[in-house]
C-alpha cells in the first residue's frame, strides 16, 4: 500500500531536517524509498540566478532556468527551415540559454539538435559544449514494454541527437490504468547504469504515481508538469512531496503559448484567431478557471507590473513561477528562424518581483476557479487521450 504524501512527511522529517541543515548553500532532501536511497538536490550556481544543478545521488545536471523548448518545431505554429534553426539555437546559447528541451514526437527537433550540436562541437571551446544541455522525452504508446523497445527506443534518440549518452530523458505515461510505466522505468534505470541516460526525469506524473515511482527505487530528478500564474496546481499537492523527496520541478504552459502577453492585452476573444495547438491548449486553462474578462484584468495587473520594472508581461509571468516552491526551471516555447524572445528570456533573471507586485498577481488570481478541483492533479489533463 502507498503512504500519503502526510504519512511520508511526518516519517521522513527528522532526516530530511538533518541533512538540510548539513548541506551548505544548499537546499539538499534525502528519502529512504524502499530499500534505496533517493538523494536529489537543487544548487543555484550563480548570483543571477541563471543556473541550477539537479542532482541525484552521483550525478547531477547543471541547466539554465529559462529553457527553449523546442515543441514548435513539430508543425502547427509555421514552417521552420531546418538551417535557420540551428543558426537560431547557436544564437540562444550565444546569450547565455544553453539548455533545450524536447522530445522524441516534436517532428526534426532530436535532429535538429543533432545539427546544432555539431556545428557547437566544430565552431565552439570544449568548454563552451559542457555548457549545452539537451532535454528530451521518451513518450511511447500504451504498448507492453519490453527491455528491448525501451533500448530502440533510447538509441533512436542518442543516434538522432548524435550524442553518447541523453543528458535527461523525461519519461512520459499515457494511461495509468495500463500497466507498464514501472517497468520502463527500470528499464531506463539500466541503461542509464550503461551511460546511455545520465539522468531520468518524468513527464506530466501526477503526485500520487510520482510517490510511487520513487517508493520504488527509481532515481527521478525532476517531473515537467503544467505550471502558470493561473494554473497553481503544482504548489497544491505536488511541491509538498517534492520539498521532501528533492524531486524539481520543470515547468511548462507557463506563458500559456502568449496567451499572457501584450498581444492579447484589452483584446476581445476571438476563437478563431487562436490558430496554433498552443494557443488552442491554453485557452481551454483560461475557460476552467474564469473568463476572457478576468483574464483581462489579470493582464493589466501583470502589464503594470511589467511596466514599473521595465519588462515584458511574458517576463513577469515565467519570474512568478520561478520564484515558486521547488520549481528548477521554466521552458518558454521558441519558434527558431521565426522569431527571437532572447532579450526577454535574459531580463528573466534580473527581474525580482517585490511583495506589492505579488499581492496584485494574488488578488486577481484568488477570483478563479481552483484549477485542482476543475482539472485534478498535474498531468491529469493528458489522461486518456
């Protein structure tokens, strides 16, 4: 039987004390799970605030907290030219955003960065490549797992990101009513014992099944869940257990596909102007938790915000998430060779919002619907799909 999030709590707390208070400019958890150790940690590595190592018992993953996701890539928000890609990743990097996520599904992003990484390798220091992080995702269909799929599965992605080992591999699960996540998972565990993975991470987990999944050993050091100024669901249930167990979060959704910027500022909805699946996606966040009119206000209080510190409301928007418990980085959708968001990903980590600023964000946010009670738990909104 699984132990509540409370029951493991009141159980783990004199450990968990002990070695927060020996760990030095750290904030450092460690969990007995089973009959393993699970010892994960989040160090900030620069006065900016611009870096942060996950970490998991010997190993560890240095990322920047604003991270490019590369989703846009697979279709849908305009034709993206594979050259001018790449020339644009060189670019983010070039400013200091040197980690970037994806998956195995996003169309040509794992070859993409394959490219890119390459073109790095020849035209960069050995010291500049240490600083390039590629996330990617291992979302297989609801199929019986077997250790030889997840291995083609894993060298699909090592062959096309042209690299040795994944520096994380975030695991996603369609359907928990069909068994077979934990098994890939420890399947996953074995290669990354062969070098094939550096770090296992997870994907759109809920609380429950991400307890479980460290009850059993494995050694997780993140979950990529749904997270914005309107969607707090994260810091309800699933921060608790990640401030215990040293699990992160990386967070998604958080500019809601630029549902929160100036561009929809004093706009009236109109659904058919909202024709990307991102857009499409966050739009459905916004109808659970109020309406167009409320999001309206929250838009004028955020762009006072930004306006007072001499920043964008996308800026402020992915700060306030920041800034929010257990929370280790913030991916932020890039169209490469479209268009550029570098000069407002960078002032991300200078903005510091003061309490004025985050008590009106709260006042407007406390008048929608308690987006846990609409939706459920992170990552509920992919079930059965």
């Amino acid at each position: 039987m699984l132990m509540s999030v409370h029951s493991v709590f009141a159980t783990n707390l004199a450990t968990t004390l002990s070695c927060r208070l020996n760990a030095s400019n750290m904030n450092v958890s460690r969990r007995r799970i089973g009959s393993s150790f699970v010892n994960c940690s989040l160090e900030k590595t620069t006065e900016a605030d611009r870096l942060v190592k996950l970490k998991n018992g010997n190993e560890s993953l240095e990322i920047c907290r604003v991270i490019n996701g590369m989703c846009q890539t697979g279709g849908g928000w305009g034709k993206i030219d594979q050259n001018d890609a790449v020339e644009a990743m060189i670019r983010y990097a070039d400013a200091g955003l040197t980690t970037f996520d994806m998956a195995d599904h996003y169309g040509p992003a794992e070859d993409i960065y394959g490219i890119f990484i390459n073109k790095v390798r020849q035209e960069r220091p050995p010291e500049y490549l240490e600083n390039i992080k590629g996330l990617t995702k291992w979302v297989p269909p609801p199929v019986k797992i077997t250790r030889s799929y997840v291995r083609e599965s894993i060298e699909k992605s090592l062959k096309r990101m042209d690299v040795a080992s994944l520096d994380m591999l975030q695991f996603h699960w369609w359907d928990y009513a069909i068994d077979g996540y934990l098994d890939a998972l420890k399947h996953l565990t074995d290669l990354k014992g062969e070098g094939k993975i550096k770090n296992i991470a997870l994907t759109n987990f809920d609380t429950e099944r991400l307890e479980q999944i460290l009850e059993n050993g494995i050694p997780v050091v993140s979950n990529q869940v749904q997270h914005s100024i309107i969607d707090m669901r994260p810091q309800q249930r699933m921060a608790q257990l990640c401030k215990l167990s040293g699990v992160k979060l990386i967070t998604y959704g958080t500019v809601m596909g630029g549902l929160l910027s100036e561009k929809y500022l004093d706009t009236n909805l109109d659904r058919t102007h909202l024709n990307n699946p991102s857009l499409q996606k966050y739009i459905t966040t916004v109808d659970a938790w109020g309406d167009w009119d409320l999001f309206q206000v929250l838009l004028r209080t955020m762009k006072s915000i930004a306006t007072k510190h001499g920043v964008s409301i996308p800026t402020v928007g992915v700060r306030y998430v920041l800034d929010q418990s257990e929370v280790a980085g913030s991916i932020i959708g890039v169209r490469l060779g479209l268009t550029d968001h570098i000069e407002d990903a960078n002032a991300i980590f200078s903005l510091v919002l003061d309490d004025e600023d985050v008590n009106s964000i709260q006042e407007v946010t406390k008048k929608g619907k308690d987006l846990l009670q609409v939706i459920g738990d992170c990552g509920d909104e992919y079930r059965h799909i």
